[in-house]
C-alpha cells in the first residue's frame, strides 16, 4: 500500500540514511522533506548541535539553517516578479540602475594581468545576471596565480551594497556579457539592482513580495529574539587535527545579526518549512495556498534552461557538470537522466552547509534536505547520491 505515491516500507530507507549519517558523528542533526501528490513525509533525526543547548533540541520543520546558495533560486524568483510589473525589463541593459558596471572591460586574457583589457561588446542585461552569464563570477585557481581570481577573492569580503558594486565595476570582466556562465557573483548584482530598482533594501521587497505572501516567516538575513533558540549550529567541514566538524558558526555568530550586505549568492536562513512553501508555489506554477507570487509562464521560463552549449564550457569549473545539467534563473535543471534520482525537467539547488532542493515535476514531487556542515551540499559526495537513490526508490505507483 503507497501513501502519497510512495511505499511505507521504502520510506524507512530514507530514514536509516539519514540515522547513519548522525550515528557517524558527520553531523548532529538532518531533516529530509519528501513532499508528492498533495502529501508531505517528513524525516527528522538528531539534533541542533554537538554541543551546548542545541544538543538537546530536536531538528524539525521549524529548524532555522544557513540555506547557502539556496538563497539564489529565491532572489530569481523576487526579480521575475519586478519583470512582472513592469519594473524592470530581462534585455534592457542594468546600466542606468548600475552606472558602476557601466563601460567595463573584459580581460584579453582570463588568467592575465589586469590592466590587459578590450572593450565590452555589449551592456550587461538583468537576463545576463539571472543566468549567470554577466561575465564574472568565481575563479577557481590556486591564490597567487591568476590576477582576477585573487581579485574576486579580496571583493568577497563583506562591503556595504554601493561600496559593493563600486570594487565589482573597478574589475574587468572575465568574458564578455552573454558569453560564459560564472557561479555566485551575479546573484549578488541582482540583489544591489533590485534594491535600485524599488528604493528599498533587498530584505524588505523579498519579504513584500515572496516571503509574506507564502507564508514563510522564518527567512531573512539574519535571526533575532528568541528564533535564535531554533537556529541550528554550522560546522566547518573537517578540524585538522581529528578530521572531524568544528564549529563554523554558532547561534549568537554572524547570523545573529543584519548584515553589512544581504548577499543573494548566499545570504539566507531558513527553515524546511519556509522553503517547502516556495518549493511548492514553483511546482505549482507560481501560486501556494491561494497566493500567487509568479504567473506560470514565468515559472516555466526560470525552470528551463536558458544555456547554449557554448555558455556551459566552464573551463576548470566542476568539468562535466554540464553534460548532464543546465541552469535555467538562479538554479540547475537537469537534462539527462543518469541515476535513479531526479528526472529530466527537474530544478532546484544545493548549499554550502549541506541544504538542498529539487522540484521534479514529472513525479510531481519535492524533496528538500537541510543539515549544517560546510561543502556538504557537494552533489558529487557519495551521500548524495545514496540519498537520491533512497528517495526515488521509494516512489510506488
């Protein structure tokens, strides 16, 4: 007998992963939610933290995490609302709200120096930013041997939003606008344009035109008052010594307070049930409980992919990860099926500190995984492909 499509018996796979996960000591806590045809499952195994008052407390839907670059798919969505009315436009060059990225070079050579530059071909476009193709982003290189990468380093350093965008402007490109896709530093733009754009910090319009209307009371930028008891602890991914987690960031750490800038590369916090809620307004085509955020054409457009094959060559950046993924307005879309999990069409995200979400609308599903242990959001690591395999082979009808 299948509850909501899945098998009962297949289920209580998904929960033994996620118990020998916490047995091992690789994290004190992680929370799975398996949502299908109407019907929500949730797993939930051990605690906030190793140590202190978390150690007590039992991860659940309310649990508060560092959603990492899970923050991007929802700055996506915020700004396709602005396209909606009419705000902001996905072509229209993003100089006259950012005169800083106005005029740019672009670097002759992508690991030369800096002042090697040629002239832009065109401006940058909302379009460029949404899928990550403005021309920068990170650089994976060794420190010390490519110009730019150092540079986009030292810019990572948290600077009001106009100070920001200033250091970003005063940097060639990488590639011209259009050319290549580059990870993180667009969502970052999108959130300073969007701010330009409505004369109101990003927190606020996100909260205005996402966040109340789905219902999702615990994401924001940071955690206050007595929410701060629900916010589980962050490890780093391995101490030196022992190899095992260290504390990354506690409760009272850098979440317990606004930021200097609300980053949309990686900025949020959130909870299962918060992000259960956007999950499934996309699934749904734009709409959760009678509120509508997006129309369905724009669901669609963000969820497909939006690459040519020429943009996915990311030289030295995760090779092969585009043989069997796209990227569609701040989040992945698969486009091969290679292993039992998510289906073609699906989309969604991970982050840093081991959170993830895909929507799979030809199971009509959701499934989303919050932890807190740096890098563990790496989809490559063994773990996640055996979670993945446990969830799809739970599907019964």
């Amino acid at each position: 007998m299948s509850s909501g499509g899945f098998s009962p018996y297949r289920l209580a796979r998904v929960r033994k992963l996620l118990e020998r996960h916490v047995e091992s000591g690789f994290v004190p806590g992680v929370l799975a939610v398996l949502a299908r045809h109407g019907e929500v499952h949730v797993e939930a195994t051990g605690t906030l933290a190793f140590e202190g008052a978390g150690s007590t407390a039992l991860m659940a839907g309310d649990t508060v995490c560092r959603m990492g670059s899970m923050t991007k798919p929802i700055v996506a969505a915020c700004a396709m609302t602005l396209v909606e009315d009419g705000t902001l436009r996905l072509d229209d060059p993003v100089d006259d709200l950012l005169p800083e990225l106005a005029g740019m070079t672009v670097l002759a050579d992508p690991a030369g120096p800096l002042d090697d530059t040629v002239p832009t071909d065109r401006p940058i476009t909302l379009r460029d930013l949404l899928t990550f193709t403005l021309g920068t982003g990170m650089v994976p290189a060794e420190p010390g041997t490519v110009p730019i990468a150092d540079a986009m380093d030292v810019l990572y350093e948290a600077a009001p939003p106009d100070e920001w965008i200033g250091r970003l402007g005063a940097l060639p490109l990488v590639h011209q606008p259009g050319e290549r896709w580059m990870y993180e530093t667009a969502a970052n733009v999108t959130v300073v344009l969007i701010a330009r754009a409505t004369g109101r910090s990003f927190g606020d319009v996100l909260r205005e035109r996402i966040c109340d209307p789905l219902g999702m009371k615990d994401t924001a930028f940071s955690v206050t008052g007595e929410s701060i008891g629900r916010l589980a602890t962050a490890y780093a991914r391995d101490d030196d010594a022992t190899g095992g987690p260290v504390v990354d960031d506690a409760p009272d750490g850098r979440w317990s307070r606004p930021p200097v800038f609300e980053s949309g590369g990686g900025g949020l916090v959130s909870t299962a049930d918060d992000y259960l809620a956007f999950a499934s307004a996309l699934l749904a085509g734009g709409a959760h409980h009678g509120e509508r955020v997006l129309s369905r054409p724009s669901v669609t457009l963000m969820t497909s992919d939006q690459l040519t094959p020429a943009q996915k060559a990311v030289s030295g950046f995760w090779p092969g990860y585009f043989d069997n993924m796209g990227w569609g307005f701040g989040m992945s879309v698969r486009t091969r099926r290679t292993h039992l999990g998510p289906s073609v069409g699906s989309y969604g995200w991970s982050g840093f500190y081991g959170t993830a979400w895909y929507n799979d609308p030809a199971e009509d599903m959701t499934t989303i995984v919050v932890m807190q242990r740096a890098h563990a959001g790496d989809q490559t690591l063994p773990m996640w492909h055996d979670f993945w395999t446990a969830v799809y082979q739970a599907i019964d009808d």
